[in-house]
C-alpha cells in the first residue's frame, strides 16, 4: 500500500477547485456547517467527525490515492 503524506485539509482544497465548489457549496453538499468546515480548512479545528469524512468522500469521491 502506498502512503501518501498529504494532509486532508490539502486533499479538500485539491478536490474543491478539481470541481470548482466554493467552501459555501460544499457546505451545503455535505451538509457541514460552513463556519466548521472553514475552521478545518484554516487548521483551527482539531479533528473531523466521520459523519464529516463520510459525507466529503461521497461528494469528492474516494479521496485515497490509487
């Protein structure tokens, strides 16, 4: 299995301009609230819920590097 050292929060922002979704988009596709996914995304938030990576995967797809 290979391993990649990307951090999450740069596989999101790769994935959101991949599919040209604002932060405000994605909020609303995952149903996550805009100001937690912000405080992920600027690195203020200290973890994510697996309802959180669940609903990201199911927009985005599978995020795990083949």
């Amino acid at each position: 299995m290979r391993v990649d050292n990307r951090s999450l929060r740069l596989e999101i922002e790769d994935q959101m301009k991949l599919h040209g979704y604002s932060l405000n988009k994605v909020a609303e596709l995952t149903g996550i609230n805009a100001g937690n996914l912000s405080m992920v995304l600027n690195g203020r938030a200290r973890a994510m819920t697996i309802g959180h990576l669940d609903a990201l995967a199911e927009v985005f797809g599978n995020l795990l590097p083949a």
